[in-house]
C-alpha cells in the first residue's frame, strides 16, 4: 500500500520520510478524505489551530509543494495530489490506502456474517485487524486530525468487538480472556467489551471471575460517571448469576432456524451520509436489549431513504442472524398503501410460515406475527410508509429486534422510536456521487462543471443519481453540455432529470398527491412567491386564507418534506420543488386567480415594509409616497411588530418581488415597494440591491408615466451613488429629480433634491457652488411649511461651511436644527446633530467640549445600528483625541470606523478612515503602515474623484516621507496644496506653512 493512517504515518510502503510537521499535517487531512476535495479554509484550520497568519493560503500552497517531490522521491507520483478551484484532494486506489481496505474488508465479513459464513467472516475480521499498527496518525497534533483520528481508532474497536462477538459464537472463550482482559483494562468504560469478558470467563468456568469484573466495572461507572451499567451488561449479568451461560450448564444446542435474506440489494456506489451513517449504527448499537429498536428515517422526495436504510441494514446484518425482512409499503407510489393486514402476509411468508397458516382476521395475523417474532433476531425495514397507523401494527415486540421505518412524511405519532430526517448532500459527496455514477475520471477533468452540475440538482441525490446516468449512457457528453442543458433559463431543470421510466418530477408529484385539497392549493400558489423564505402571513396574504389555516397547511407541508422549516414559523422550498411548484400552479390555476394571488403577496409586503420604515426614517415622505390602507391589516400589523428585523431576514425577498412586480407589469407596488423598503438597505449598507430595486423602480415609474414615482426613484438612487463615490451619477440624478418636481410644483421636494445635491458638488471640490444649493434648500424647505425637510438640509450645509473653515456659521446652522430635533423628540436627529457640532468645536481647537458631545452622540448612534453615522463620529472623535494628544486611543477609533464604514459600503468613508487612522499612526512612531494606509486612502478617493480626501491622502504621504525623502515630501505637498486650493478648504494654510520649512 502506498499509504498508511493505521498507525503512525506511512508513505511508499515504509515510515513516512515527510517529516515538516506541516506537511504531515495537510497529508494526514488529505488522506483522511480520500478522493474527496479538502476545503483551502479546512486546512488552514488544520495547519494552525490558532489565528492563521495573513499568508496562510500562500503557506499552504508551498506545503503541498513540498509534500508533491516529497510523494515523488518515495515513487508516489505527485499528481497522486490534485489542485481544485475550492482545495485539494489526495487520489488513491483501491489497494493504496490502508483505512479503506480496512473498510473493505469490514464489509466483506460483515457480509459473511450475514449469510452464516462464521469462518470467512473471522478471516475478514481478523485481516481488517492486521492493517492496524498502533493509535491512527500517532503523533500528528492538532485537532482536526486528531478528530479523524480517534473516529478511526473507534472503528476499530467496534470492529473488535464485532469480532469477539463471533469468536464467542465459535466457542473459543477461552483464547479470548487474556485479550479482552487486556482490552478491558486499557478500555474500563466500554460495557460491551466487559460484557465480553464475562462471557469468555463464564463459558471457561470461570462464573466468580466473571461476576468480580461486573462489579468492578459498575464500581467504576458509579464513581467516574455518577451512572449504573447499561441494561446490555446488566442482562449478561443476570445471565451469570442465574447459570443461562458457562460451559458446566450448557445444554443441548437449540435448533438453527433457517436464516431469511430478504433485504434489497445494497447499491455499490452509495456515497455521503457519513456522519449519519456512524450516528445510526452507534445508537442502534446502544439500544438495550430487552426492548425492541425502532428507527425511522424520514426526508423529501429523492433524498435517498431507503437507500440509507439498506446501506445500515446490510452493516448490521450479523447482529441479527435469525432473519432480514423487507416490505414495500407503498406509502407514496403508483398504488395504494399497502394494509397492515397485507404487508404482515408477506412478511410471515419470507419468514416461511405457509399459507394456510395465517389467519384471515387482523388481529390474529398480527398475533401470529408477534408470536414469530418473539424468540427471533430479526432486522426488519418497511419501506416507504404512508402513516403512523400502517406502521404501529407491524412493529415487532420481541427484544432484540431492529426495525427500520422510512417515510416521506414525519412519523410524529410513533412513540418511542428515534428518527432522522435526511437533508440533501454536502457539496463534496454530491460531486462524489456524480463521480461514481457518470465516471470519476470524466468529473475529475472538469470538476467545475460537476460542482454546478450538482448545484443544479440542489445536491438531491436522487436527482443527481438521475443527471449522472444520463452522463453514463452519452459518452460524447462533456460534463459541461449537462451543466448548460441544467442552467438553461428556457428549458426546465425537471426536465432534463429524466431517465427512462424515472423522473424527478413523477416523485414529487407522489408526494403532492398525498396532501388536502387546500394544502394542495397553497402548496402551487407558493410557487408564485420568488424568494428563499416565506413564513405563515404570507402564505396567509398568499391563499386569502385565515392565520390558522396557513399554519396548519404549512405543518402538513413540512411534515411531507415538501417545505423545509428553517426556524420557528421560517419556511423555504428547495430549488427543485419550488420548479415544481411554479409548473402546477401555471398549469392548473387561471390567469386571474394567479395575479389575484400575486397582488395580495406584494400588497401584503409592501404595507409591512411601509409600516416598519416610517418608525425608522426621520422624515415623512415615505406616508406621502404609500398611502391607503393595505388589503389584510390583520397580518400587518402582526408581522409589522417585529421591526427592522423583519426587513433584514426578509431583504432578499423583498428585492425578488420588486423584479418580478415589474416583470409582471404590476407598476406601481414595484417602484413603492422599492421605496418602502430604501431606509433599510441604505442604512445596512446593501447598495447594490438598493440601486437593483431602485432602478427596477425607475422602469415601473416611467411604464405609468408618473413623474412623482420617476423623482423619489432617481433620488433615493442617487444616496447610493453617492455612497459609492460616483458623484458625478449622483449629481446628474438629482438634477432630474430637481427638474421633475419643479415642473409638478412640490416645494418640498425641490427643497430635498436641492439640498441633496450640495453633497456631491462638495465631494468633487465645487464647494461653494455646493452651498448656493444648500443655502438655496433651506430657503425652500423653508418655505414648503415642512419642518421634516429642514433638518437635512441644515445638516449638509452645516458640513459645507466646517470644510470651508466657516465656523460661525456652521454651529449657527447646526444649533438651529439641534433645537427642532429636540423639539420635535427626535432623537435620530439630535444625535446627528450633537456629532455635527462636536466636529465643528474640534476643527476650533475646543476637543474637550468637543468630545463631550461626540461621545453622547456616539452612544446615541450606536443604539440605531446606523453604521455609516456611527463611523463618521468615531473618525472625528479620533481626531479630536489625537488632537489632544492621545494618537493611541486615536487609532483605536479610527480602526472601528474603518470597519464601520466596509459595513456601510460607503467607500468615501473609508478614504477618511484610512487617512485619520493613518495620522494616528504617523504619531505612534509607524510610518510603514501609516503610509501604507494614506497610499490605499490615495488609491480609493482617486477612483471615486473625491478631492478633498485625495488631498489628506497626499499630505500624509508627505510627512510620512519627508524625514528620510525631502525632495519627494515636497512634490506631494504641492500636489496636496493645488486640490486643496481647488475646493476651498482651510487646510490649505497648513500645507502652505509645511512648503515654506522645506524652503
């Protein structure tokens, strides 16, 4: 074998000769996921088990290097590692790894204990066993590979005990003792490994040892655990004690019942559900055995069930050797579900009980079957259940037994039964899966077009076993023609995963079929909505239906698997249903009733979002903008109680409806909704699905031809440019906004547009053009009558004259709107204010007074989540600290507004983050970094023409330099001086007085 984790790791068939404890890290994570990519971040986490440095990926990457000639050196050739676009993967043969032939030859004899074959089955187990050369990856730190280590090492012992399991069978008790009490010894809390030790020594005569290592082994429980001995150990206890077992009381041996295999074939390439698969097999192992075990499996359409259920029933096939049954219950297929009295029928008859034997009334075929069962081991799985009331009757009541249940619907009723709801596969399995069916080396050579193969299928094994036989039967096919056949918009994905007889669409409909009429009815009216979730009021606003209803439709929904639930009261469809569903809801409800439907969702959306925005917006035109009454105010006003958080859990959806109200030519709820839902994703710094709704919005207004709806969507698009620094779009958009209001004779508008426009003329250095406007906004908001428009306008301009060093006027502007804020009790406004104010006496020298306000405001700020005002205030409470002498505590607020402005999105911002903490950094003696941090400043406020900033960029850069490079200190001031001069600013003095010490 070229490699070996069953020990200390190997390489070439020796002790590995790869000694960089690094490499041996990224090895040991590579071959514990053969032929599986390994995610680039799974193992950084592997390499450093603390904070990874910057260089972590560029450091992986030489470790694979290195590891490659290492592999090469040894005859292993060094593609054996391959390079995927999402990590790494180690290809090894069936015979090159030494875990997966242990793997192998587990399942060999586990087989061979299935079928009786005690012979070949000890030499299965006994050949896993020899692979082992000591604790897996002994020496190889870390915890990621000490977590894959130790579910190795527990592989083991399981295969151990599995194996005394078998030599107790065979009668050599007595080869066994010294072992087991070897093992027991290094092991003292596995119950089962005691319990075989006192079997061993009971079958040797040795009752009294026996007895002693029980009590010895409960002693310890006791103390290390605070617990009594399983009911397993417990039974072999009370077995000793009583003389069922020991070779001086042995009696004749009961006769062998023919054994009954009538479990389905185990499919070859069944991949993934590994976790699932180790959960299964160890509750099922610690089952007590006096009671019967019962464990469903549950999951939607297509997720594999009962191909789960076989794979574990086939594993554990030896611990039941008097019988493995197996019975279709038809619970969702072409028939009708199979009657209790039926399937008990032919469950007795592959136990070979004749015909004329079973008794026509119910109650005594389940009798007899009870009665059959009572004395058996048997492994019994009924497939594909309808009901809790097909499968009660069926369930065996003898202990020892293990029936396994799947269902497509959630067997809430079953009592004392354990389940496991499937979900689709990871990323890595589905791909593996593909491997296995269409071709490992076909997927290998274009792995990103398997990944979207997958994606499309939404990881659904079913579909994805569908795509890759459709890749098996057409070898002239790339992987890449199925992905584009799977991505075409025109041709639907249901569609193309078809084969013969199969479809994934024929699955889905046999679970549809099993649902009420009117959850039928919400099931393909769901299929209108466009987002990933939904939660009961829309599917309420959805059908016109009552709050209960829509609850009571969607519990019967999830307990189909056809609707996942995410959350409490969260829902979302996966891909391939939600297709589903859009189909039949075309198909089978007419035009109207689909824009009926349709309607009621956006009015449903639109009402909410308006309701949650006005609490959260300063001014008031959002009321002027959606006015009336909402068709359902009772889900409303229950949704609208949860606030800004309803708007974020739903910004996804809101921004699908937008596109489709206008794809629909449903005008108007598109530009509104848009507008209703702007505050929210301004203030979370989701820009680019505020210009895509708004924009979308802009086309909505300009199909009705309504110049109000055209003005609010060119305004609120403009905040966005503006907050991406493309002033110039945002100038041009307010310009229009300003033209279109003028001509519909709305003061109040013009005075906001107007008022709006002075930010970006500031931003590219027309600063006193910029406060004609401003002036000219207040003069109009003014006169509009509308207090709410003044604030803004007085904050703007209040800016304007700080950075024209126009100090008196801009604490007069702002004191005037500190005193509307407070008298109107808006405690939005007054925070903005106070922070206003405090940067003006900061620019004056008075920081004490200063920072006074600006930490109130802070704290104010903070309480609103509005990130792009809270990093403005950090950035002037920097400078003021800095001022003071404090650049230490400076940097620190500069950093956090740094992160606030990325949360934003506001890239302006960030250019006067980068420059203050930059300053602050100059201060503190790092002139590497600040100057790293001015010339990223530079860089930003270049691309987006924001004069003001690129000059702050150049002067830092400056002195930064000027120590060690006079010449070139002097050629950025000059180039700091002339923007400055350009836009008015007063730091042009202080420039002046930097060039005239140069000389």
């Amino acid at each position: 074998m070229r490699f070996g984790i069953l020990g200390p790791l190997q390489v070439g068939g020796g002790e590995s000769a790869i000694t960089a404890g690094r490499d041996r890290a990224v090895l040991a994570v590579l071959l514990l996921h053969p032929n599986r990519v390994v995610p680039v971040d799974e193992l950084v986490d592997a390499v450093w088990d603390v904070e990874p440095p910057a260089t972590a990926r560029g450091q992986l990457q030489t470790c694979v290097s290195r590891l490659r000639r290492s592999l090469a050196a040894v005859g292993v050739p060094a593609e054996t590692i391959v390079t995927g676009p999402a990590g790494y993967r180690i290809a090894t043969g069936p015979d090159e790894l030494d875990a997966q032939v242990f793997e192998r030859l587990v399942a060999d004899a586990r087989a061979a204990a299935a079928e009786r074959d005690w012979a070949g089955a000890r030499d299965g187990y006994r050949a896993a066993l020899a692979l082992w050369r000591g604790p897996a990856l002994a020496g190889i730190p870390g915890p990621l590979v000490r977590r894959g280590a130790a579910s190795l090492d527990e592989q083991r012992m399981l295969v151990l005990e599995d194996s005394f399991e078998l030599e107790l069978r065979l009668g050599r008790s007595g080869d066994l003792v010294a072992e087991l009490t070897d093992l027991v010894e290094r092991h003292p809390l596995r119950e089962r490994l005691r319990g075989q030790l006192m079997l061993a020594l009971a079958d040797s005569g040795r009752r009294a040892d026996a007895l002693t290592v029980f009590r010895t082994g409960r002693d310890l429980l006791i103390a290390e655990l605070g617990i009594e001995p399983g009911p397993g150990l417990r039974d072999i206890h009370r077995r000793v004690l009583a003389g069922e077992v020991g070779s001086a009381v042995a009696g004749p041996a009961e006769p062998v019942r023919p054994p009954v295999r009538a479990l389905p074939r185990a499919i070859e390439d069944f991949t993934g559900r590994r976790e699932t698969v180790i959960r299964l097999l160890k509750e099922i192992e610690e089952t007590n055995p006096s009671f019967p075990a019962v464990h469903v499996i549950d999951g939607m359409p297509g997720s594999g069930k009962t191909t789960l259920a076989v794979h574990v029933a086939t594993a554990l096939g030896a611990r039941y050797p008097d019988a493995h049954l197996f019975v279709d219950l038809h619970g969702h297929s072409v028939h009708s579900p199979l009657p209790p009295a039926a399937a008990i029928a032919a469950l007795l008859r592959q136990l070979g009980v004749p015909g004329e034997r079973i008794p026509a009334d119910a109650a005594d075929r389940i009798a007899l079957w009870r009665t059959e069962l009572a004395s058996r081991r048997v492994l019994l799985v009924l497939d594909n259940a309808a009901s809790t009331a097909q499968v009660g009757p069926l369930l065996p009541a003898g202990p020892g037994c293990l029936t396994v249940v799947t269902s497509r619907r959630r067997l809430v009723g079953l009592d004392g039964v354990r389940s496991q709801s499937l979900s689709v596969l990871e990323p890595g399995e589905a791909v593996d899966l593909l491997a296995r069916i269409a071709g490992g080396e076909r997927v290998e050579a274009e792995p990103g077009a398997a990944e979207e193969v997958v994606r499309r299928c939404g990881y659904l094994p079913l579909a994805i076993r569908l795509a890759g036989a459709r890749l098996a039967h057409r070898s002239r096919w790339r992987v890449a023609d199925l992905a584009q056949r799977l991505g075409d918009a025109d041709r639907p994905v249901l569609a193309e995963l078809a084969v013969e007889h199969r479809t994934l669409a024929d699955a889905f409909a046999l679970s549809y079929a099993q649902l009420t009429e009117a959850t039928q009815r919400t099931f393909r009216l769901l299929g209108l909505h466009p987002g990933e979730q939904f939660d009961w009021p829309a599917v309420a606003a959805l059908t016109d239906g009552p709050p209960l209803a829509a609850q009571e439709q969607l519990d019967e929904l999830v307990d189909a698997h056809l609707v996942d639930e995410l959350d409490a009261g969260r829902h979302r469809f996966h891909d391939l249903v939600r297709e589903y569903a859009a189909g039949l809801v075309t198909a089978v409800e007419c035009e109207a009733e689909r824009r009926r439907a349709l309607r009621a969702l956006l009015d449903f959306y639109l009402y909410v979002a308006a309701s949650i925005s006005r609490a959260i917006e300063p001014t008031g035109n959002l009321r002027a903008a959606v006015a009336g009454e909402p068709a359902r105010p009772d889900l409303v006003e229950v949704t609208a109680r949860e606030g800004r958080r309803w708007l974020e859990v739903e910004r996804h959806n809101l921004v699908a409806l937008v596109h489709l109200a206008v794809e629909q030519g449903l005008h108007r709820y598109a530009w509104q909704l848009a507008r209703a839902n702007w505050r929210q994703l301004y203030l979370g710094g989701h820009l680019d699905e505020l210009i895509q709704t708004h924009t979308d919005g802009l086309r909505a207004a300009e199909a009705l031809g309504d110049a109000a709806g055209i003005a609010t969507m060119q305004n609120y698009l403009a905040s966005a440019y503006f907050r991406l620094g493309q002033f110039p779009r945002a100038a041009d958009s307010l310009r229009v906004v300003i033209g279109l209001w003028e001509r519909l004779g709305d003061v109040a508008g013009q005075a906001v547009a107007t008022a709006n426009l002075g930010l970006p003329l500031m931003m590219l250095g027309r600063t006193r053009e910029a406060v004609r406007y401003l002036e000219r906004g207040l003069v109009l908001a003014r006169r509009s009558g509308d207090w709410q428009t003044l604030p803004n306008a007085m904050t703007n301009l209040g800016t304007c004259y700080m950075q024209l060093g126009r100090y008196p006027e801009a604490l007069r502007v702002l004191r005037n709107r500190l005193f509307l804020a407070r008298q109107a009790g808006k405690s939005a406004l007054v925070a903005d204010t106070l922070g206003g104010l405090g940067a003006v006496y900061s620019r004056m020298g008075r920081h004490d007074r200063a920072l006074r306000r600006m930490y109130g405001a802070l704290r104010l700020q903070r309480t609103r989540g509005h990130r792009f005002a809270e990093g403005d205030l950090l950035n002037e409470i920097g400078m003021a600290e800095r001022a003071r002498g404090h650049p230490a505590v400076a940097a620190v607020r500069h950093r956090e507004a740094l992160a606030a402005m990325r949360d934003a999105a506001d890239r302006a911002g960030e250019c006067s983050s980068r420059n203050a903490l930059g300053r602050a950094l100059l201060d503190l003696g790092d002139t590497a970094t600040a100057l790293e941090q001015h010339q990223q400043a530079l860089l930003a406020a270049t691309g987006i023409h924001y004069l003001y900033e690129q000059a702050r960029a150049l002067d830092g850069i400056a002195a930064c330099l000027w120590p060690t490079d006079p010449a070139a200190a002097r050629s950025y001031w000059t180039r700091a001086l002339a923007l400055l001069v350009q836009v008015g600013s007063p730091d042009q003095h202080e420039v002046c007085r930097r060039l005239r010490e140069l000389g």
